[in-house]
C-alpha cells in the first residue's frame, strides 16, 4: 500500500482579525485535521506570539496529540499572530519523536520554525557539507538541512526571506515549505512543483495548505496555487512574492490527482474528485469488462470506480464498508494479525458482490499483498468472479521525491508479467491505465506532471538514492 505524504497548515493572522489570532492555534488544528489522510505518524504545531514560538509536537494522529489543555498551552487563550503546522509520514528518517515536526530553530539573530513535504534528493550530501562546517545534527530527518541552510544565510543576509531566496538553488528535490520568523510568514514551492502547496484568505488573513480543502475546512477563501519556485511573504506590509526561482519546467507529482489528495481538493487549476472520474471513464475503455456490479476500494478509489460504471453502464454500487476509526499506522507484527487487520479496517458488503461478477476498481498496486487480500475477501463474501482495474499505471521505478514506491526489485509489476501478477493476486482479469490515459486525467492542469515511478524518466538527476533510515546509521569513529 502507497503511504501518504505530509500535509503542511500555516496562518498569519492580520491585527484587524483579533478573532484569529485569538484562535490561531485551533484554527492549524482544524486545518491538520482536514489533511490527516496526508500524514498518520505524527504532528505539530508551533506559534509565533510576542513571548517567542511555543510547540506541540508528537506522535499519533491529530486528535490524540492535540487535546483542548494542549491546544491552550500554545497560547491559544491570548493568541500568537503566526502558526505553522504539519502531519507527517516520513520518507527519510524514521518514525521517531525527535523527527517529528514542525522544526524550530533559535540563531544569532532569532528563531524560526519550519515545515517541509516532499524529499530532498541531495540531503546526504548536503548534510556532510554542513557536518564539515561544525553543524550537528539532532534528527534523522532531511527537513533538519533544510533548517541548517536557511539559518547559516539568515546570519549573512539582510531578512529571512534573502536567506530562503539564496538557500533555494542549494535543496534538490521536491520541497514545499511553510517557516515563521518572529514578524513574518513564508511559504515556498521548489522549481519543479512536486508538491501542492495553495493559498487562501481568512479575513484578512492570510492561510496556506497544502490542498485546498484544508482552506475550506477553517473557512478561507481559496485565492491561487503557489507557483513552482515562488516564494511568498507575509508580513504586516502584506503579501509579497519572490519569483526569482520560477520558470522551470514543472513536474507535479500526478500520483496527487489519483491517490494522495482528497476529492474535494483542487490542485493547480484540476478537481481532483473531476480527475478521477476521468481516470475511471478511461479504464473502462481500455479495459472492458463483463460484469454486474462495480465497486471501488475506499477511499481514492470510489470516484474511479463511479467514472468505470458511467462509461461501461454497469451499475455502481459500494462494495466495502471501510472502519474510519483504524488509522493507516495500524501495524501487525506477523501475516495472520495483517489480515486480520484488513478484514478489520475494509469489510465487502456481502448483499452488494455475493453471486455477481464484480469489477474492483483500486488506484494501484504495489506488492500485492494487499490486493490478495481484499479479492479473496470477496470471494469469500460470494462474489463469482473479480476483475481488478486499476487507476494508474505499473509501478516500475522508485521515487526520490517524497513517495514510498520502493526500489524496483520490491515492485511487483517490476518482477512479474501482467499474466502473472493477476494470478498472484487471485484476480480474473487485470488492467491498469496506461501512461497516454494518465496524462489525460489531468486535463487543464497548470503544470507539467512527474510519472518517473511508471516510466522511470526523472525530471531531475537523481545522484544519490536515500534509504529512509539513512540518517540512522552510525558511523564508527575513535
């Protein structure tokens, strides 16, 4: 199963919005919350107010880690004007408290706290320059160079935002950020745009998230995307934007638009509830299939599965009952806990498959563990035969930029002839989308879009591949 990526909140509540920044803190709750399905391992707040930056920080989902007596500890009561906030699943570093964040940092001239999503492609050479430099680090984590960077040009550099300017061209890789110096809010979206990362008003504050429904669900007002490269400033002399790094050829992450995202977000200019259906209108052309029923697995495959029925005419009808209260950090140490804990967490709907011949529409597959195990509770709830069809294409390749899809070997498309993969599984017949149909789900989207996990062509160099425990390895010395 594809793990999500991390979700970034910040707010910067305007003098003229007492009741913002009364509330700041709770506001970045809400807005995590809408973004949970982005991060399950851990989350964090941290508030700017006039006594310097408090935080939260811990593992668990947001509600856990953020009860009402937390939520006042934040000066939630007397308010601070700047938040940032973040839901994590690491990709480097492993599930650790210290990793968790947001990270805050105090220097020669102040103190900033910063969020990050996405995966720097040079993090372990961009570390050792900073070791040799004296910097020591405390994480595992490749926000924490990011941190670094920033701080060592805050020491040379006349504002926080020429620091993050300069620091821009040194990070590799996917990064969309959110940081708070003491008066102002930055947001910034690397040169390729991995990563979604939009902007909203509330008020006259100024929020960002990395998707849109998270500005929904605090009550903002969507504005715009921010732009590849572009950094943006908040202060109290207003919203200001850098571009100096924008102009490159862009490659958002098109996996945004099958999986990560949720369906009411919309993401540079594409609904991604619209896309869906796309994707599933295209399977059901290229992938036809004799059946009664159509069902989607829950949740980024429901909207497919409702394009696959519209197109084909095959009737819709929800096939899975899916637990909302097991969280996707669910883990089982051995393989009968695991399949208990899918039986657990995704049901089938027995009046819905029992005696029909079922099209199960899922948004990927990537060792097929999974996969096995939901057909066969299929078959074991009646269903006469299962044909699998997926919304995207074979997962071939690894990514560098903030994805869990593992190294090629551990693939099961990677391994494995379609023939073999849908007898692995247990499935009648098999079909994924095809990369010509995966670019055109996205249709009117305002950027380029990365699919190096299925072509295995990067939109940047990749010269050093990362291990997500890289950082946890010591090294022996005298």
């Amino acid at each position: 199963m594809i793990h999500e990526e991390c979700g970034l909140f910040a707010v910067y509540a305007a003098k003229s919005d007492a009741h913002t920044y009364r509330r700041i803190a709770r506001i970045c709750y809400t807005g995590l919350y809408a973004l949970q399905h982005r991060g399950q391992e851990s989350c964090g707040i941290a508030v700017n107010s006039e006594t310097g930056i408090s935080s939260r920080r811990d593992k668990g989902l947001v509600g856990s880690v953020f009860t009402e007596s937390a939520l006042d500890a934040l000066g939630d009561n007397g308010g601070g004007r700047i938040a940032v906030a973040h839901v994590r699943y690491g990709t480097t570093g492993l599930n650790r408290r210290v990793n968790v964040q947001p990270f805050v940092a105090k220097h020669i001239k102040g103190s900033i706290a910063l969020a990050h999503n996405g995966n720097l492609t040079n993090a372990a050479s961009l570390r050792r320059a900073l070791e040799m430099q004296g910097g020591i680090f405390h994480t595992s984590s490749d926000t924490e160079a990011i941190v670094y960077t920033i701080v060592r040009e805050r020491i040379t550099s006349a504002s926080i935002e020429e620091a993050v300017e300069k620091s821009a061209p040194l990070l590799k890789g996917a990064f969309s950020l959110v940081m708070m110096s003491k008066r102002k809010l930055i947001a910034v979206r690397d040169p390729n745009g991995f990563r979604p990362l939009c902007m909203g008003t509330l008020g006259n504050s100024v929020v960002f998230a990395s998707e849109s429904a998270a500005l929904s669900a605090v009550g903002a007002v969507f504005e715009r995307d921010i732009e590849p490269g572009e950094i943006v400033v908040v202060s109290e002399d207003g919203v200001k934007s850098i571009k100096t790094h924008c102009g490159k050829k862009s490659s958002l992450c098109v996996f945004e638009y099958v999986y990560f995202a949720r369906s009411d977000s919309i993401i540079d200019g594409v609904s991604v509830h619209e896309a869906r259906l796309k994707a599933g209108e295209l399977l059901a052309k290229e992938h036809p299939a004799e059946a009664d029923v159509v069902i989607g697995v829950p949740d980024s495959g429901l909207d497919a599965a409702l394009g696959f029925s519209r197109e084909s005419g095959i009737p819709f009808d929800f096939g899975f009952l899916k637990n909302k209260y097991i969280g996707r950090t669910f883990i089982s140490p051995d393989a009968c806990e695991r399949e208990a804990a899918v039986r657990i967490k995704l049901n089938p709907i027995n009046s819905a498959v029992m005696g029909k011949r079922v099209v199960m529409v899922d948004d990927s597959i990537v060792r097929g563990t999974t996969s096995m195990r939901i057909i066969k509770a299929l078959r074991d709830s009646g269903a006469r035969e299962v044909h699998v069809r997926l919304s995207c294409p074979p997962f071939l390749y690894p990514c560098y930029f903030g994805t869990d899809i593992d190294a090629s070997e551990n693939l099961i498309a990677y391994k494995h002839t379609l023939f073999e993969i849908k007898s692995i599984i247990g499935a009648d017949s098999l079909g994924y989308l095809s990369i010509d149909s995966l670019e055109k789900i996205a249709c009117g989207c305002f950027r380029g879009l990365c699919r190096a996990c299925f072509s295995g062509d990067y939109p940047v160099q990749i010269d050093e591949a990362l291990d997500k425990d890289l950082f946890e390895k010591e090294i022996d010395g005298d």
